[in-house]
C-alpha cells in the first residue's frame, strides 16, 4: 500500500470522536480509563468501515469459504488449524490493499492462488454508514471489495455499491477509501497475526518491542517522513548550490549583453554627429564657390533644357512601355482565338464529327477546351463592359460544351447524336442523356405496383427560380440534391436501386433520400428567416410537389438561406452587428455563400441547369466571333502601325540619351556650384552658415565613417544585440527568482521541520505514557505488576511483570514467564496500543496461544469490556480454542468446521449457540 496520511480528531471533525479521550480532555479523572469507558449513549459516533462479511473463492488451499457475516462489535472465529481462520485473515489484508510480505503467508501474491486453478477471488463488505460515510450518494450503505488474484500475480479490484453496480476500478479508489476509514491492514495494532506476534511481542529483542510500538502508532511513518523531508532539503540545497554557479554565469552574460546593448546608444550618437557633418560639408561647398548671376541665369536656361529633353524622354519611354504589352497581347489572343475557332468549328461541322472514333472526338474536344482556356484567360486581362459581357457568353457556351463531353464519354453514343436539337433543348437532358430513359421506366414500374409510391426525381428537374437572376446561386446551394431521387420508403428505394443500375451505364449513380412522404409543406413558421428585402431559398423556388420541398427543407434547411444579389449587400447583412434571425447563411446572385463571420467565393461561373435556349446562345457566340475576327484585323493594322511607332520612338530615344549626355556634362562641368546648391538643399533644406572648410568636414567624416563601421562590425545586427540583451535579462531575472523561492522554500522547511520535530518528541512521549499507563492497568486485572520502559536514543523498549500481588520477588522479564503468562503480557500490551491508535476494526489471530484457563478467561473478559465501551468499533479475535461465553447480543461466534480440503462450510452461532 502507499502512504498515507492520518488526521487527528481536532484536524477532521468528521473523524469518529471518542468517549474516553472527550472526558480525558475535559479533565475527567478515572482509576480505570479503559474499563469505564463510556458505551455510545446518544452521540452521533460513526461505525464506518468496519467488516460485514467476507467470502473466499480458490484461497490458498480453500475452494470456497463463506460468506462470514461479522457482527458489529465481538467476534470470534473458531476453528481446528486448518479451518481456514488464517485464509480469512490473510484474504482480509491481502483483499484491502496490503502486500503478500504483511501476511508471513507468501512472498507474492500468486502463491494465494489454490493449486490447479486460475485465480482466486475475495469479496469483502464494508459498512458505509454515519457521518464517516463514503460517497454514500454513489455507494449506498456498504461498499463492496472484489479482488482477483490471477496465477500470474496480477491483482485487479471491482468497487461495487450495495446494490451491486460496479463504481470503480481503479487501485487509486480503494486507497481514497481506505484513508476514509482509517484502515491500516499492514499497522501490527490493526491486524495481528500470528507471526508478527512471534516477531514483534515474543522476540527477545528490546528493539523488536520499540519497532512495534513505533509501527502501531504511526511513528514509524512519522519519522519516515521525516527522513524523506531532510534528504529533499539536502537535494534542494544542493540544487541551489549548483544554480548559485549558474546565476553568476548567466550574470555575467547579462552584464556583457548590457554593455554591447548600452554601446548602442553612443552608436546612434555617432550617425546624429554623422548627418550633422554631412549637412555643414554640403553648405561647405556651395559656400566654397563664388557664382555671379549672369552664370546663375545661363545654368537656369541649361537646367530648363535639360527638364525638356529629360521629360520628353521619359514621354516617349512610357508610350513605348504601354505599347509592347498590348501588341504582345493582340498577337497572343488572336492566334489562340484561331485556334480556339478552327477546332470548334470542326467540332460543330455533323459531316466531319461522323468520320471520328470516340477517343478521337474525345482529343478534338480537349483540345478545344484547351484553347478556349488559353484565349479566355488572354481577353480576361481587359477591362470596360463590352469584354467582360463576351469573356462571360464564352464561359457558358464552353460550359456547355464541357457538359457534352461529358454525357457523350458516359453514355458512349455515337458522336453526332451530341449535338442533336433536342438534347440541347429538352432540358430533362441537362441531368443526364439518360434521364428519360430512367423517368420512364420508374414510370412504368409504377403502373406495375412494384412501388408503394412513385419516387420522385431528380429533384432540381422539379423546380425552378422565380427570378432567374438566382439560378446560379441556387445551383450553388443545392449542388448534389439537384440530381437526387427521394423514396417513401426503403422497399422503393432497392427497386429505384435496381432501375438505376439498369438505365445508367458505368458505376454512376443518383443520391436517394428515403424520407415518408407527407402530402403537405412542413410548418416553418418558427424556424424560417423572414426578412423585408430579401427571400429565402424556399421562397425563391416555383416548388409543386410538397414531397420535393418537404425533402429540400429536411436536407438544407432552405427556408433558412437568404439570397442577396449584391454580394457587398450580403456581406452588410450578414456579417454586420445584427444578421437575420433563424438565417444560417446567404448566397449572392454570383453564388458566393457569406456566413457571419467569413465567406467563401463560388467556383461555379454559370448556371448548368437553369438556363435558357442553348441554341440561341451558340448563334450570339458565332455572331460574336465574327466580330471578333473583324476587330482582330483592325487590331492586326494597329500593330503594324505601332511597329513603324516603335522604330520611330527607338531612334528618338537614341538620339535623347545621346542628347541628355551632352546636356549633363554641360551642367557639371560649367554650372557645377549651382547643383552643389540643389545638392545641399535636398541634404539639410535649411541654409547653414559654415565657418569651416570642405576638406576639415570631410576628413572628420571620414575618421567618424570609419569608428561607425568598426562599431558595427564589432555589435553585430542591432535587432540581434537587443533580441541577446532581453534573453539574458529575462534568464537571469527567472533563475535568481527561482533561487530566491527555494532559499524561502528552505528556510520554512527548516522552521516547519524544527516544530514538527518538537511536536513529534512531545507525541512520542505521550504515546508511551498512556501506553505505560493502559498497560499497568491491564495487568492489574490480574493481579499483576510490571514496568515499561521507553529507550528513545537507543530505541527499545523493555518489559517486565511479576505475577501476583505482594510478592517479594523483583519484577523479572517476559521473557521468564511462562507460556500463559506471557501471552496474557502480550494481550496486556496489544490491547494499550488500542487504547492509543484508531480503527474501525481490530484483528488478533490466536491471542490465547500458551494461555492457561485462568489467564484466558481473564484475557478474554478484558478484551470484552474494552469492547463493550466502544461499540462503535470491530473486534474480530481468532482462536482454535473452545469459546464459552455467556447470552449476549454483542457478541458473535463463528464456528469453522473442521477441515476438509474438498470444501469448507461455516456454522454461524449467537446467543443460541452461545
């Protein structure tokens, strides 16, 4: 078991109060303390945690014992050796929580398994009663203990209720529990067995003695835990002695991030010193010259010239930039558009199509594709409405196309039939050349009766918008649902299964919604967004059939979805501070879906299943690159011209670069004060009157240009330098801080630890009086005398009696008494440590061992009368001899049989038996 840590009474008023310590406290004087204790008349003491029964299954050499039900106060447990009082001893400890060592039964738990079989099992009831009650809300009045000890050694614990459902598991429960109740099954006072009675009381060693008193009391683990403290002070000491080094390491790395961080400043200093010097030399040199106004105003005129040809120049370089780009343009568009309308138009001609292979036509309309792409995204460069109208008809039509190619690759029909007038016009065809086909064989199996109601589908072929300005958007929002099927049923689903596999060639199949069908629109009233401007999806639908917006409403939820044409209007109403209530999303007129709080841009352009006359789309296309290819002819011309405009422009750029040359080494050489002016007034705009010379200012720019750069060189990158100076202040800082914590943490621990030094020496002491005490008391039952005498510095404890009264013999260690003697001094002992420790229950196993009849009889009434004065605790004695005991109620005897290997069955006797 783990450690664990015991309260007082003071320090847990939940904790069970006793009688006599209540009277002790309150200055009560008693010659006999334990055999006046008071019974519990009243108050509220709490009998929780003690044992109800115990039930032993493939134990040791046990096939089955019990269930033994204990009572609540006395009990004995009879029995021959071999009856199985040990197993029920040995189960109790081992069942709750202790090791195999504690028992003196087994080094390991797979020794209690019985032979042949696979694993044991212990059922263990604990009461869960009173004001120490555990989880009673959870567990009810007892808590149940099942452990299995398998023939590997593994134990695993179930925690049951009273009623028998399993809480927890877990190892960590039963010790919560345990420290709940003051259970201590490895404590010699709670549980003593045979051999640690022969160990601890029967040993001839002094320290044997002072080992079980200290283990009974606690001490023991006090003193433990004491150990344990000042081992993790000496390692916290030397923790902080190691980080002491590291503190004077990271401060000195701080105090050198510092300085490099400090020198920064003088850093900038020097570039302040640096623009000033740099500003004196520029009105240094304009000062250095003398300049009449005659060669101010020629340097002017030369400056205006050279304005002209500079601005000139740069005119022509941009009409030359912007011409290049657009006679590249021209050029690319128009080849593509040639190839985009030779591979349609061989696409479109019946007689050509007829003499292709399907993979054939297959390449012939990738390709077209291919070159639409191209001359699409060449025109999507332009601007104004006249181009994006054309980029927009060229989409759809090749949308179109697309769709073809498609439903041509799926149905594998001959080619021309791809083109014919009625699968551009019928538009049940939009949702697959094989929809009629598959329409009219549900038909058809309808009027047969194979379905219980006619499917209905597909779905967007039984709709359509009000406002055709939304079918792109609505296309958007119900995506798949346009092309599913709904069935009342699962039995018309297979058969609509079945049809579909029939009439649609590949592995291509619809979506089919199984939904009841009702004759009536689902009420929306509450969950619809209603808003002024605006309608719902629901609202925007022309919807005949109440099953299809029944299906519409239960998949999307399109009584929730607004549609907003203007997308800067959706996002305004969506995504402002008060969005419509009941409203999920919206979708603009160009499908883009807007929520709350983000959006998402449609990659749909055109709507596939809403739109008008295809043909009549495909004539304006034709008329439209016919006009194409005229404005491609004038284009063809202009680039011509803009040819013999480049050459042009090409030889006058020339001619300016030559011309900007001459003008500039004009400028310099023969009016070189007046740009030192223009130079020193873009420097510092303000005139600074300098007193120095040029070449002073210049050599101190120099010298400074030079400290700069080997300070730089030396500092590194200035973000770095402040980054490293912040790290190590920031390192420092946390480790003095962490050592100012542990020399704190060190010094209450040493205040702490002196206290409960103090505090522990005074238990220790008072301990071994009451137990000095208790003891004297118990043999004078006897009439005996005797001494006990604590060796704290040396740690034993030694123990005389002398049998009678008035005797003249000295008092002569247990160690010369005889067998009854000696085990009555030993009940006479264990019974004072009861009077000074707490548990719910007490254990001793074969305590009349070596008595003779008188010193049992007078043992036994002992352990009677403490028990009588605490009621609300547990006694459970076993003996293998005879028990006969007067009528009363509080005790209970149970009588093993002798044993028998094949099974061992339990009598139980009370008062009758008694």
């Amino acid at each position: 078991m783990s450690k664990r840590k015991s309260n007082s009474a003071s320090e847990n008023p939940k904790k069970r109060v006793r009688p006599a310590e209540e009277l002790a406290h309150n200055g009560a004087d008693a010659d006999d303390p334990l055999l006046k204790r008071l019974p519990n008349q009243g108050e509220a003491v709490s009998d929780a945690g003690i044992v109800e029964s115990i039930t032993l299954k493939n134990f040791m050499c046990h096939s089955l014992l019990g269930p033994f039900n204990f009572g609540s106060n006395v009990n004995f447990v009879v029995g021959n050796n071999g009856s199985g009082k040990s197993a029920i001893l040995t189960a109790l400890i081992v069942a709750l929580g202790g090791n195999a060592q504690a028992t003196n039964r087994g080094s390991s738990l797979k020794g209690f398994v019985k032979e042949g079989e696979s694993s044991a099992d212990v059922s263990i009831t604990l009461r869960n009663k009173g004001r120490d009650a555990y989880k009673p809300d959870v567990y009810g009045p007892a808590i149940i203990v099942d452990l299995r000890i398998t023939r590997e050694g593994l134990r695993t614990y179930k925690l049951r209720g009273k009623s028998g459902q399993i809480v927890s598991t877990k190892k960590e429960e039963l010790l919560s529990i345990l420290d709940n109740f003051n259970i201590q099954v490895n404590n010699p006072v709670s549980v003593l067995t045979q051999e640690m009675s022969k160990y601890f009381l029967h040993s001839k060693g002094e320290g044997d003695k002072y080992k079980f008193f200290m283990k009974a009391t606690q001490l023991e683990q006090m003193r433990e835990d004491f150990v344990y403290i000042k081992t993790t002070r000496h390692v916290t000491e030397d923790k902080v002695g190691k980080h002491s080094e590291c503190l004077k390491d990271l401060k000195r790395k701080y105090l050198e991030k510092e300085d490099r961080y400090k020198s920064l400043s003088s850093l900038d200093e020097m570039h302040t010193k640096l623009e000033q010097l740099q500003k004196q030399m520029a009105w240094a040199l304009v000062r250095s010259f003398s300049i009449s106004s005659l060669r101010f105003q020629c340097v002017e005129g030369a400056e205006n010239k050279y304005k002209q040809i500079q601005e000139q120049l740069e005119g022509i370089t941009q009409q030359v930039r912007e011409l290049q780009p657009k006679c590249a343009e021209l050029k690319a568009e128009l080849k593509y558009e040639k190839y985009y309308l030779r591979a349609w138009g061989f696409l479109h001609n019946p007689e050509t199509v007829k003499l292709l292979k399907m993979d054939e036509l297959m390449n012939v309309i990738f390709l077209t594709n291919f070159y639409f792409y191209i001359y699409l995204s060449s025109i999507s460069q332009k601007t104004g409405a006249e181009s994006q109208a054309r980029k927009e008809r060229m989409e759809q039509i090749q949308a179109e196309l697309e769709d073809d190619s498609l439903i041509l690759h799926t149905i594998k029909c001959p080619p021309c039939s791809v083109f014919r007038k009625d699968s551009r016009s019928n538009r049940l065809r939009r949702f697959g050349e094989h929809m009629p086909a598959l329409l009219a064989a549900i038909e058809e199996a309808h009027k047969r009766g194979q379905f219980k109601r006619k499917p209905r589908g597909p779905l967007g072929y039984l709709i359509s918008p009000k406002d055709p300005e939304y079918a792109l958007a609505i296309e958007v929002c119900l995506k798949g649902l346009l092309l599913a099927f709904t069935c009342d049923n699962y039995d018309d689903e297979r058969v609509l299964q079945h049809l579909m596999a029939k009439m649609i060639p590949g592995n291509r199949r619809h979506t089919i919604i199984t939904s009841q069908f009702i004759p009536h629109i689902h009420n929306t009233t509450k969950r619809a967004v209603r808003h002024p401007e605006y309608p719902s999806v629901l609202q925007a639908l022309e919807i005949e059939d109440p099953v299809v917006a029944n299906c519409l409403i239960d998949q999307k939820a399109i009584e929730s979805i607004l549609l907003i044409k203007n997308r800067t209007e959706a996002r305004r109403v969506m995504q402002g501070r008060n969005p419509p209530p009941n409203c999920n999303h919206a979708f603009s007129k160009e499908g883009d879906q807007i929520f709350n709080n983000r959006s998402y841009t449609a990659e749909q352009t055109r709507a596939n299943y809403f739109t008008g006359d295809v043909e009549e789309e495909i004539r304006h296309l034709q008329r439209e690159i016919e006009n194409q290819r005229a404005q491609a002819t004038r284009f063809q011309q202009q680039m011509r011209k803009l040819d013999d405009d480049i050459k042009q422009n090409e030889g006058l750029l020339r001619r300016a670069l030559v011309e900007q040359k001459t003008a500039k080494v004009k400028i310099l050489t023969s009016y070189k004060p007046v740009t030192s002016v223009s130079k020193a007034t873009e420097i510092s705009p303000e005139r600074l009157e300098v007193r120095r010379t040029a070449r002073s200012i210049d050599s101190e720019i120099n010298r400074l240009k030079v400290k700069i750069s080997t300070q730089q060189e030396q500092q590194g990158d200035r973000e770095e330098v402040v980054r490293q100076y912040h790290e190590a202040l920031e390192n420092y800082r946390n480790l003095a801080q962490q050592m100012k914590s542990l020399n704190t943490f060190i010094k209450s621990l040493d205040s702490v630890m002196n206290d409960r030094l103090q505090v522990y020496a005074e238990l220790r002491r008072f301990l071994s009086a009451r137990c000095k005490y208790y003891f004297d008391s118990m043999l004078a039952q006897r009439g005996y005398t005797g001494s006990m005498n604590f060796d704290h510095k040396n740690e034993t404890l030694s123990i005389t009696v002398q049998p009678g009264k008035g005797s003249n013999t000295s008092l002569s260690d247990m160690r010369t008494l005889s067998g009854g003697e000696r085990s009555f001094s030993t009940v006479c002992f264990v019974l004072s440590l009861w009077a000074i420790t707490e548990a719910p229950f007490r254990c001793l196993d074969e305590f009349d061992v070596y008595m003779d009849m008188v010193n049992r009889r007078i043992s036994m009434d002992m352990m009677l009368k403490v028990a009588a004065g605490q009621r609300y605790r547990q006694f459970i004695f076993l003996t293998p001899q005879t028990i006969n005991l007067p009528e009363d109620k509080i005790i209970c005897i149970l009588r093993l049989k002798d044993p028998d290997r094949g099974q061992n069955t339990i009598q139980r006797g009370e008062d009758e038996d008694q």
